[in-house]
C-alpha cells in the first residue's frame, strides 16, 4: 500500500500562517493574554488548512485539536467534551436521516410528482425542481447531496429527453436553464431551514457559545419571508435573462408518469420514511415551545425509529460518511471558538471592533 500525497504547498501556508502567529506572541495586541493568542494562532491555522486541504477537513481538524492539546492549551480529559456538542450530533443525524430518502426511493418518488403535476411548460419544470429541493431540504443537510444526489438525476433525464446534451452544444434547449435554476433554488433552501445545509449548524454552534439560542423553528421564522419571495421570484428572472429554447413540455408528465409506474406503488419503507420525517419536523418545530423536547434528541428519536422499522440498519449508518465528517469537524471548530471565548479572545475582538 502506498502513502497518502503529501501536499507540501498546503501543509507550508498552514504552518507558515500558525507560526508567524504563534510567534507573534510577544507584540500581541493589548487586553489579550498568551493563551489566548496561541489559541487564535492554532484555530486561524486550523481555518487555513480547511481551505488549503493538506488533509480533508476532518483530518485537518484533527491535528488541530491535537496541537491544541500537545501546547496545554487544553487538558485531554477536557477537550474531549467537543465531541459531546449537541449541534454537530444534531446534523450528523440529519445527515443519516437523509440515506433514508436516498435508500427507500422516496426522494425521487417525491421529485417525479413535482414534475407530473406543474411541468408542462419550462418555467413550470423550473418551479418543479425548485419545489422538489424545498420539500427535502429540512431533511437532508447537505446542498451538493441534496442537489447532486436527488434533484440532478431528475434534471439530467428531463433534458435528455428534449435533447439537451451539453456534448452535442445542445445544452441552451432546456437543461442550461434547469441547472441554473436548480443552482440559485438550492442555495435559497439551504438558507430557509436550519437543517438545510451544515454551515447553518456552525452558525447555531457558534451562537450558543454566546449564549444565544437559536431554535429550528426561530430560524424558519426569520428566514422565510425573504426565502419565499426569492424562491418565487428566481426561476422565473432566470427564465427572461436565459430563456431556454424549448418553451413547452408536454412530454415531461408523461415521462414523469412512466417513472413512476417503473417504481410502483409506494413501498412499506417509503411510507414508513414519509412519516418519521414529517414526525421529525412537527417535533423539531415543537422544541420552540417546549424546552424539554430537545432537537438533537428529535434526530436520535428519528433515526432510532428508522432502525426499528428496518428503513435503515447499522451499515447504512457507518457508511454515511459526510455525517461522521461533520461530526468531528464541526465539533473541533466550534469547540475551539469557545476556547477562544472563554480565555477572553473574543470580548476583547468584540470591544475593540466596536
């Protein structure tokens, strides 16, 4: 077996940064004690090797947290409660929820509808798959699964049956415009619910750090307005400033209604999926008002329910590995931010950029 490359470019900005930091020590600025400069020497490093990859970013985090503790910044039996963080189990969870739409079929089944019921013209198809990223956004928290994984394979077929092939020079017909659209509707999602996408957990993570408590719920709230009126509003701009060639599509309910025969009538699983989900969101939304149901226990509660039915079993969760990559990435960094809160690094940035 051979070594792993050794990406000595990345590596040399990650230790390049850490150290002119690290050393930087004695003309620190004032109000910030040692300990807290080396800990912002170690989490800027840790950023920078996230964005340089000399490692994947769990792996990156990993000697991160490592340092951390090798300098003394943080006892062992202490730095260990990172991965104790209720966030990062929280879209760990999410993550294996979403291998329950992707197992039992039921995402696609949901994506076929959308199409059979509102495409019959491009713009229509346009708002399909809008509809499609909306519905399954709160239950699965990665924008490129959800895109790549549920919605692409839908867009790939429609276009390929108007004959939009990007090979062929082709691609302005109709599937250009579905990717576009596709492209900006999931970016709005990701931001419409807190389960949505990862990053939104780091945020929640981060906030909680200052005592602030952002529930699912409150952050829907926030969110919706602007998401409804950007989700309304961008398929059809996209559709004026890149018309697709083809303007009606008659063929795509039929195609739609051919898929689903293919698939049949709906199995025991995808009901059983369909339910715990819609369970998982009335419960999550509930956690706003009552304190004693937490949302991380909703998503234990969830994926306990999907392994007693048989939707998912314990390989599917072992082999779910963006929930374990999140899970100790996020769970180091957030982590770290605190460590940085508590040794007073971020009251002092606080003050001073005010």
């Amino acid at each position: 077996m051979e070594l792993s490359k050794f990406k000595t470019k990345a590596w040399a900005w990650t230790l390049a940064i850490g150290l002119i930091l690290w050393f930087c020590g004695p003309i620190r600025p004032d109000g910030v004690s040692l300990a807290a400069w080396h800990m912002f020497a170690i989490f800027v490093a840790t950023i920078v090797g996230c964005i340089t990859q000399p490692l994947p970013i769990a792996g990156t985090t990993l000697v991160g947290f490592t340092v951390m503790v090798l300098v003394g910044l943080a006892p062992m039996k202490g730095a260990l409660t990172a991965f104790s963080n209720s966030s990062a189990w929280l879209i760990a969870m999410a993550f294996m929820l979403s291998r329950g739409f992707i197992k039992t079929g039921l995402g696609r089944r949901i994506a076929l509808v959308f199409v059979r019921s509102f495409g019959h013209r491009s713009l229509g198809l346009a708002y399909s798959i809008m509809g499609i990223d909306l519905v399954t956004s709160p239950a699965i928290p990665s924008n490129t699964a959800r895109a790549g994984g549920v919605v692409y394979p839908i867009v790939k077929s429609l276009a390929e049956t108007y004959g939009s092939d990007p090979k062929k020079g082709t691609r302005k017909k109709i599937g250009s415009f579905l990717v576009f659209s596709e492209f900006h509707s999931n970016l709005i999602t990701s931001a419409t619910f807190m389960t949505a996408m990862a990053p939104n957990l780091v945020i929640v993570a981060l906030a909680k750090t200052l005592h602030i408590n952002i529930t699912w719920l409150g952050w829907f709230v926030a969110g919706v307005v602007p998401s409804v009126i950007c989700l309304l509003a961008t398929p059809y701009i996209i559709y004026k400033m890149y018309p697709p060639e083809v303007k009606e599509t008659p063929n795509a309910k039929e195609w739609a209604n051919e898929e689903l025969d293919k698939m049949g009538k709906m199995k025991i699983s995808e009901k059983l999926m369909g339910l715990i989900f819609i369970l998982t969101l009335v419960l999550w939304m509930l956690t706003s008002f009552i304190p004693a149901i937490d949302a991380t226990f909703v998503a234990f509660l969830a994926i306990s329910l999907l392994l007693i039915t048989g939707v998912l079993d314990t390989k599917d969760l072992l082999h779910e590995t963006g929930a374990w990559n999140v899970l100790i990435w996020l769970s180091v960094l957030v982590y770290m931010a605190g460590q940085l809160s508590e040794l007073g690094f971020i009251k002092w940035f606080s003050s001073s950029s005010g």
